[in-house]
C-alpha cells in the first residue's frame, strides 16, 4: 500500500471529521497553547520536561478545544477572549494531570502513543508533576477572577477522583452493572467534557441557557467518547487508540464491550472470560478470542449503539444556538466521537 | 518510673508548650473540624475511609491552627468567622493531600503514628484520594468567595510540588548545598505554613501590613518545624515525631544534620557516610553510629540553632500585633516548634 493509500485510509474524505473545528478553532488553540508552554515552566527542571513529553505528543487537545468553541458559540464567532484561552490552558492542565495520575495507578505503558512517562521519569516524578500541573490549573484560574468557572472546574477535579477512585475498586468486576460502569464513566471522563464546555459558556458570558446547553453537549460528548474508546479498545488499531489495543482486556478493565459480552456469554465463554479475567496469566490468543466474542455477541455493535445515542443528545443540545459554522463544527465533532470507530 | 512521671517527663511544665494556644483555639477548631468532617465525604466509601485514616490520626493540626489564629490575632481576639474555618479545612485538605502523595512516593510505612494509607488501601487509592482533598479543599475556598485566599493557595500548592519533585531529584545528594536544602523546605513545608497565616489574615480583612507580617511568622514557623523535624529523626523517639525516628537516615535523605556531619566528617567518617548511603544495604548499627556522629561533630546543635534562629524571627515579625493572648500563643508555638526538639 502507498502512502497515499495509508493517509487516505486513516482519513477518509466521507467520514466524520474534526477537521472544520481545528481550523475554526488554529489562532485560538495556538493562544491557548502560548498559554500552556508559558504556565508548564518551573526553575525545577524535570516539571517541564515531564508535562512536555505528554504536552507535546499532543493527543486531540479535544478538552481545551471545548472550551474555546463554547465561548466562540456563546459568542455567535467573535472573539473567545483571553479568559476562555486561559480557561482552556486551565481544562488541558487539569486533563493532563488526571492521565499522569492515571498512569501510575494503572501501570500503563503508553499514552498518546510514547512510551507513559512514569517509565521514563519514575512514578513519584509522574504524580508530583500532576500536582504540580492541577495547582496551576487554579493558578491560572485565579488569573481570569471567574469564581464561577473556578467553581465548575473545582467541582468536576473532585468528581473526576471519584470516579477513579470507583473504577479503581469496581474496575475488575466483569460483573459489573451497566449502570455503574456509566456512572464510573460520567465521573472520570464526562464530567471534564462538561466542564470544560460549560466554563466557556461562563467565559463568553452566555445565557444561562446557553451555559446548561453546553453542558449538556459536554456531557453527552464524553459519553460518547469514552463508550467509543472502550469500544476501539477490542475493534480499533493502537494508532488510532494513542495506546495498545487490548490494553483494557489485559488488565481485566470492565468496560461495555467486556460487560455485555460476558453477560451473554454460554457456558464454555463463560469459562473462557473467568480464566482469562480471573487475575492469572492469560495465554498467547487470548485477546483474539475476546475481540471475536465482543465482536459475535453484539457486545461491540451496542456499544457503539449507545454511543451514537450520546452523540445524538450532543446534538441535540446544539439545538439551543443558532446555526452557523461553529454550531456545525460541534456537531461534526459528536460524529467524529462514533465514527473513528465504527 | 511511674505514669506521673513519664507524663511529667514528656511534658515538663516549664518548656514551651501550644497548650494555651489550643485551649484559646478549642472552638474554632471544632468548627474547622466540622467541615473536615463534612467535606471528606463521598459516596464512594473508600475516600472517606482513607481520609478519616488519616485525619483522625489527627496530628497537631498546626496549619489550620495557624489560620484560625491568625485571623483572630488580625481582629484582635473577636470571632475568627466562617472564611477563616473554611480556609482552615482546606489547608489541612492541602496538607492530606500532600502526606498521602509523599508517603506513595517515599514508600514510608508509618505517618502520625500509624500505618501509612498507601500500605493498607494501596498506592493507587492513596495518590486518587490525595486528589479528591486537593479538589475539595478548592471547593471549599471557592464557597468563601474569597479570590485573594484562592490565590495564595493555589500558589502555594504549585510550590510545595515544586518542591517535592526538588526533593525527589537531589535527595539522595549528600553533599547537597545547604542553601539548596533550605529552599527545599521552605517549599515543602514552609509555604503552606505562610499561606495558611496569611490566608488567615485575609479572611479577617487585616490591614496589608498584618497580613505581610502573619505570612512572615509562618514562614519562619515553617522553617523552624521543619529543621526541628530534621534533627528529630536524629534525637528524637519515634513518639516524639509520630513516624520511624532514623527513616530520613535509612532512606538517605539529605537532610540538614547528616549534610553537616558529613561536610565535617574525617577520612573514616567520609567512607562510613559513603558506604551507608550509597545506595546498597545498611548494616545493623549504622543509624546509631550516623546519631553519634550527627551529634559529636555539632551538626545537630548547629541545625537547632538554626531552627532557633527561624522561631526567633518567626516572633519578631508578631511585633506587628498588639500584645495579648493570641500574640503570646503564637510566640509560645515558635518556642514550641523549637523545644520539643531540644
């Protein structure tokens, strides 16, 4: 295959794309980013070289991209304004801590598709950083006097522990109901979308209408992501991921896919799903046969089912804006969500 | 010796004492309790059980006294109110935060006297948990309304992590410089202790001066604990320090006393401080023979003269106030810091 075929591939020119949002959104997300490179600094050297190793990989920057096109909606496309870029650096330092933290909670090997920084830097390193990078996410916050957006975004750093800290005790639980996984999956992921969708409501000074549409819209965005992720976790390819495929099953996670296909496994999968999730080690193909059962159950396909369902009340929350170019960004985006991996 | 004497003897009438500091403070801190209390809730049990672990080993709870005090001295006496114990609570949630992030990274096994969290739930739960009081203490600033406080905390957060990964990356320097070592403890330890007087200060609407003046005291107070702190693990009981006295020497943390015993060691002590420290196994006796040395080489009486020197300064700067007995409680606590070291 070319390479031409390879790029063609990864981005097809009929799917959903984030494409009209990166665009609309290049001189905000570059002040943003301004933001980010000037506030990561320490005279304490190994700050900045840890937050840069995961700064710089980058990944889709998809929450501070929330908060700057809620305010540029908000705003009907003026200006999203100093205090939505700080809000946003703000959203991005917050993300970026809880993936340290993450990392060495669950001894992960790679994120956004280098090699965790806890392997490189240890793991102390990697959760005084993450500290490090949520006390200047208030910092920063402090900087814009918003009590309000310090209020959304303090409340959703303590939801987002919570639910780690659920996931952490339920998480090997291949029992698990479907209700609880949500509610581990609203706190640690959803929680931030909202926020950080919600608090440009705040920094453009939207109705509050407009502020709860955002919200809505963060919330229902998260959802969508993360049931999407769970479900490219069996389905997709580690580029696509930023981390190793079946890094979910190997440490026994229990996401939707997993869930569902256990709850309707036979006799014989059954078996199969307590061996290989059971705590011992699990044997070369093991993955294979969970990816042909998530597949072959349906497990995979409502996953994706319910995520489309988010990505449609995204959209719908949209409803409450007038249409334009932005409004059609956000909406490409709720698809973009599902269709990387359907 | 009988239980008359052992509680004379740890608590001679004559040495310094926070005795009339905590009787003055009774009610405030029972107000500050009550919002510890309420705030380290959570449905998801495991955060409260990890947190009350902790928070009912209590420890002094010398930094939330400081807030209470200060804003008290700052309204000569009259009602600390509801800012100051808000801001109380959430320097002590800072302060959690910060003992279970540093006992995950240090490994310790035993903090205000008892097993460290992070042994009986895991580190995973105990770095999350760190997080939710962090989140929580800015919750609770945030409900103050208080703009000036959340700035001075979140500043000091970002450098106590600042000087936490210091720490972590020169630590095990034995030849540290000492003016490297102090500006690892005034970030570590020294700051909160500033931010908690100061925020003080500004919850009772203290004039600049007062506030200048109450940051100043605890800085100093900071500074003096610490080294205190420092020579304890040197002199002290574990009892005394409420963890393992010589876990600073077995971990080969470069500290103040073993910094001066080795800039002073002879050809034999050098090679005794290189072995011991130098990464491999200690032999039985080794602690012992570091005490003798700290102690005959002056190291440690030069390191309490410097604590002194800190607690001195620490009760020039409470010149600003009126004399009475908030004033005389806090110079009582500087001497304290000091005294129960020497």
């Amino acid at each position: 295959m070319s390479a031409t075929a390879v790029a063609s591939a990864s981005h097809p020119a009929s799917g959903p794309s984030i494409d009209d949002l990166l665009r609309l959104a290049s001189a905000d997300m570059k002040a943003v980013d301004a933001f980010i490179r000037a506030r990561m600094e320490s005279p304490v050297a190994v700050i900045p070289a840890l937050a840069d190793h995961l700064i710089a990989a980058g990944g889709k920057r998809l929450r501070p991209l929330l908060t700057v096109a809620a305010a540029r909606l908000a705003r009907e496309g003026r200006g999203a304004g100093e205090t939505a870029h700080k809000l946003a650096a703000s959203v991005e330092f917050i993300h970026t801590a809880t993936l340290l933290h993450d990392d060495v909670v669950d001894s992960s090997r790679l994120r956004r598709g280098k090699v965790a920084a806890h392997l490189i830097w240890g793991a102390p390193s990697s959760v005084l950083v993450g500290d490090f990078l949520f006390a200047r996410a208030f910092e920063l916050m402090v900087e814009t006097g918003s009590m309000r957006a310090l209020k959304i975004l303090a409340g959703a750093s303590r939801v987002i522990a919570e639910g780690e800290v659920l996931q952490l005790t339920r998480a090997h639980d291949i029992r698990l109901a479907q209700e609880t996984y949500l509610e581990i999956i609203l706190a640690k992921t959803a929680e931030l979308f909202a926020a950080a969708a919600e608090s440009g409501g705040v920094a453009a000074g939207g109705s509050e209408p407009q502020i709860a549409a955002l919200r809505s819209y963060g919330l229902n965005l998260g959802l969508a992501f993360q049931l999407a992720d769970d479900a490219l976790d069996y389905a997709g390819s580690s580029e696509a991921l930023g981390k190793n495929i079946g890094d979910d099953f190997r440490e026994g996670k229990a996401t939707l896919p997993l869930l569902l296909a256990v709850a309707r496994a036979g006799e014989a999968e059954t078996a199969f799903w307590e061996r290989a999730l059971g705590g011992t080690e699990q044997a070369e193909g093991d993955f294979r046969r969970a990816r042909e059962l998530v597949a072959s159950t349906g497990a995979l396909r409502d996953t994706l089912d319910l995520a489309a369902d988010y990505a449609r009340a995204a959209k719908t929350a949209l409803g409450a804006f007038t249409p334009g170019e932005w409004r059609a960004a956000l909406g490409a985006l709720a698809d973009f969500a599902v269709g990387r991996a359907a």
